[in-house]
C-alpha cells in the first residue's frame, strides 16, 4: 500500500500539470518510457532511451508496470505477448508505455 502511494504521489507531483504537454508521445517522452530512435538516411533503428527527460517519472512507471504485471491478468498477457516475441527483458517497458 505504502509503495503505490509513494509512486503515485511521484507521478502526480513530477507531472504537474497536463496542460503543458501537447500530445500524448510529448508527454511520454518527458517520462522516459519510449525507446530512443536512430536515423540515418532510410535506416530507423531504436534502441536505449535518452536521458533527457524526467528520471523519477521513468522510475515510477517501471514500479507502476511491474506492479501492474504482477496483479492483473490482462497486463501479464499483454506482458506475455511482449516477451513471447523473441525479445529479451528485463523489465517491462513495453507495458510502462501503454500505462
């Protein structure tokens, strides 16, 4: 109980107000929860996250989702699908992004 309100009082007081976030991926972005992007010429590859943004609210997300993929059902599937795909992690970042 102690450790969710912690990290919801994080994500509520890191994030401020929404208004100032234009769209959502502005948004997700700021929180460090999308993988970084390399291009050159017609190649797009995506690999680590930049370290520009918000550590806390990357933090509170990464607790949030394993949270979420340990106590609920249909969070585990989508987990499940993630990682049945051939990809190895170590923790669930693709279920931090949907949160």
């Amino acid at each position: 109980m102690v450790c969710r309100l912690r990290v919801s009082l994080t994500i509520l007081y890191e994030v401020g107000e929404l208004t100032r976030f234009a769209n959502v991926k502005v948004f997700s972005s700021y929180c460090r929860v999308i993988p970084g992007i390399a291009q050159s010429g017609n190649v797009t590859r995506r690999g680590r996250a930049s370290k520009q943004g918000n550590h806390y609210l990357k933090a509170a997300f990464s607790q949030a989702a394993v949270h979420a993929v340990r106590c609920y059902p249909k969070v585990r599937r989508y987990y499940g699908r993630s990682t049945s795909t051939g990809r190895k992690l170590n923790q669930p970042q693709p279920v931090s992004t949907h949160l």
